[in-house]
C-alpha cells in the first residue's frame, strides 16, 4: 500500500521519443522539452530516458532548471526558452545553456554576463510569429537583431525559432499563417548564416506538418505519451509513461440520505458502501473533480462521489462490493482491463492534459520504472 505514488514508465519516454524521432524528416534533431520538472513526471529521469530514445538535445524554461539540468547533462545542448532576470541568466549561462533573446537590449545583457563569466553565449532569436507572447514580430527587426547577435565577439548565433498558437487544432487555419511567416524569416536569417539552425515544431506541429520541422522540433507532452491533441494517445503511437496511484484506505456503510464529504454535495440515494482513499487536491486531485470522475479498483470504473478534500477522496462501491481495505486504487492508468487517460480527466476539468500531470504535487513521490 502507498498512500499516493506518480509511477513513471521510462521505458514508455524512450519509446515515445524514438516515435517522434522516426516522425521528424530526415536530419532534424529531436529537443526534449523537460521543463516544470518534466510536465510532472520528473525533469531528470526522463530526460535520461528521452536521449536514449533518440533526442540529442533538451529544453527548459528557466534559470533554476538550467542549472538543474546543466548539472546532470552537461555535454548535452541545451536551451532555455523562457524570459529571464539577470540572475536566472546568469544561472543559465553558467549551466553552459544556450539562451533566447529578441531585444537589442537583452541581446546587450547576454553579450555583458557572458563577457563577466568568461564564455560566449549561444542565443536563439525569437520571432513572435502570430503567439503574441514573447519574441519579436517584425521580420525586419528578427534579421536585424540575428546579425547584431552575429557580429558581437561575445555572441554565438546557434538559432532563430519561433511557437505555434493553434498548431493543436486541427480546423485552424492560423497554423498554416504562422508557419509562412516564420519560414520567410528563417530562410532569410540562414541564407546569411547557414550553420545557425531554425526550429519552430511542437508535438503537434510534429505530427501535423513536415514543413514545420525545420532543423529541429521541440517536443514536450508527446515525450510523456499525452496526446497533443486531447484524443486517444495510442493513435499517435505514443504511450502515456504516468500513472496516479492510491488505496482504499477505508470501506464506509451508508445508508438512504447520508452524506460524504464537505458541504454535503452527495448524498446516498439508497443504501451503498463508500470508499475513502487519502489523497486529494493537496496531492493534485482537482477539486473540480468532486462528483465528476472515476476511480479503478478493482479493474472496475467507480464514480468519484463527495467533494474533494485536501486529503481524502471518496469513491461509490455499491450495496455490495469486494472492494477492501489495502486495495489498489488508480486514478490515472491502466488496471487490468480498463484505462482512465490524464485527457479524461482533463475533459471532465475542462483544461488539458498539460494541466493536469503538471499539476500532480511534489508531496506525491515519482517513481521511474
């Protein structure tokens, strides 16, 4: 018995990157995306497992993850994606991590750190081709600035890459905009400096169009085996490598018009026995799954039943049942002959399967297997 435990199939992340691999074109690398600790699953552990499926390089977000994985991968290339304060740059830097910029300005500060610590930073040039988000919009500034970033004696120009809005919906035509865009500037930045590398691709964009792979796709959920696109994983060929797993800690009879749970939301309609398994939205079981989800026990679906609480959730067994304390429960994962997919419970949530692996706490332990 385990209170909760996040097992993650490693076997599973290598196997799902030598899929994306065998995917990409030919010649493009494969960048692991392991930040927010590997979508939950564990930024180390599956960034071992991603290389050995084929991935040369990885990605992270920020300055602490730089320095986390720069320290256990550091003849691997690595990128760190997000906007950074002069301190997680610095951290960055020191992790050997190539960096993004798209301001004259920030492109000033790299060149001043990494003059302070000694080395040349490699930076990517990031055009905001239709994410509004970070990046440079205008095509003119993106060549302007990949040259600044070329001609100062404190800079390396490694790449030029943009991130699609909407390459996850399929009826989207914007993809296709943004796609244009970015592959005029690209070609444009690499007709000047052919050794610098273009990468725009997510999972999405992997599977969607070759044209958006570039030298390089960065792919993050596909490595975990969650559908980019909130289907079925195993359409793609992938395979989910986490599962949620508790016991039932209690077995509860209850009687017509009693209870579980704050706030009485649910109450028995006829004479039932109630499970009690203790984890909850202290663990990473959204509240939002109170009377509004299913539970494996037994190799059998169980409606969720009652509010979640931090610590405890409760589940219907029926007027019967041979459910007993100590037995295993599964709230994402496979039990014997049935399956509950994180992209279900990110549709009955209503967000995506992102939200909800990232979202399994650090009280819960990952355990690679």
């Amino acid at each position: 018995m385990v209170r909760a435990i996040a097992r993650i199939d490693l076997g599973a992340v290598e196997r799902n990157c030598a899929r994306l691999k065998a995917t990409l074109r030919e010649g493009a690398e494969l960048c692991a995306v392991v930040k927010a600790d590997g979508y939950g699953h564990g930024a180390d552990a599956c960034a071992s497992a991603a290389l050995a499926g084929g991935a040369t390089r990885l990605a992270v977000a920020t300055g602490a993850e730089a320095a986390q994985i720069g320290r256990r991968f550091p003849h691997v290339p690595l990128l760190t994606m997000g906007a950074l304060t002069p301190e997680d740059l610095d951290a960055a830097l020191a992790a050997g991590s190539d960096v993004a910029v798209w301001r004259q300005g920030f492109r000033s500060l790299v060149a001043d750190r990494a003059r302070a610590q000694g080395c040349r930073a490699r930076v990517h040039v990031k055009h905001d081709s239709g994410m509004g988000r970070l990046g440079n919009p205008d095509p003119i500034e993106v060549k302007a600035l990949a040259r600044a970033c070329a001609e100062d004696p404190d800079l390396e120009l490694a790449g030029v890459w943009t991130h699609f809005a909407t390459a996850d919906e399929p009826n989207s035509d914007f993809f296709e905009e943004q796609l244009d865009r970015f592959a005029a500037v690209a070609e444009a930045v690499k007709a000047e400096f052919p050794a610098t590398i273009a990468h725009a691709a997510n999972s999405a964009a992997v599977f969607r169009d070759p044209r958006s792979h570039f030298d390089m796709a960065r792919c993050g959920i596909a490595v975990y085996g969650l559908d980019p696109f909130q289907g079925d994983p195993a359409e793609r060929g992938l395979a989910p490598a986490m599962s949620l797993r508790s016991y039932v800690a209690d077995v509860k009879q209850l009687a017509p018009g009693d209870s579980a749970g704050y706030g009485q939301t649910w109450r028995a309609s006829a004479e039932t026995r109630v499970g009690v398994l203790p984890l909850g939205y202290g663990d990473g079981v959204r509240r939002g799954l109170s009377n509004n989800a299913e539970v494996l026990v037994r190799g059998r679906r169980r409606s969720l039943v009652g509010t979640v609480s931090m610590d405890n959730t409760t589940i219907d067994l029926g007027p019967t049942t041979d459910v007993e304390p100590g037995d295993e429960a599964v709230l994402i994962g496979t039990q014997e002959r049935e399956a509950i997919l994180a992209e279900e419970m990110a549709a009955r949530l209503g967000t995506i399967n992102y939200e909800v692996t990232c979202g399994i706490s650090a009280r819960v332990p990952r355990v690679g297997e």
